[in-house]
C-alpha cells in the first residue's frame, strides 16, 4: 500500500469515530439505535433504487 491509501484509511477511521460519538451523544438505546439505523438504510435504498430505475 502507498502512503496516500493509509492516509485515507486512518481520514475514514477518524470520521467514523466522530459519527459514532456524535450519535452516542444522543444517549439512545440500542432497541431505538438499531430502528433508526434500519430506517436509514431502508431510506438510501429506496432513493437509490428509484434513481436506477429512472437512469436506467
């Protein structure tokens, strides 16, 4: 690996730890985490499924 991907690697492993606490700041439970988590991805999955079937 080139110096430039483990800057990249060590960049996202920093944003995913600033996402995490600002989401654990919320102080929510894991029963209510893992119900917005899935909310989310259901979301993304839907916008990205009608952009492929209007491009495509």
């Amino acid at each position: 690996m080139s110096q430039g991907n483990w800057v990249q690697i060590v960049a996202l492993f920093g944003w995913l730890i600033l996402a995490a606490s600002g989401f654990a700041s919320y102080r929510l439970g894991w029963r209510e985490s893992i119900r917005m988590a899935l909310l989310w991805a259901g979301i993304f999955v839907a916008v990205a499924l009608v952009f492929s079937l209007a491009m495509g």
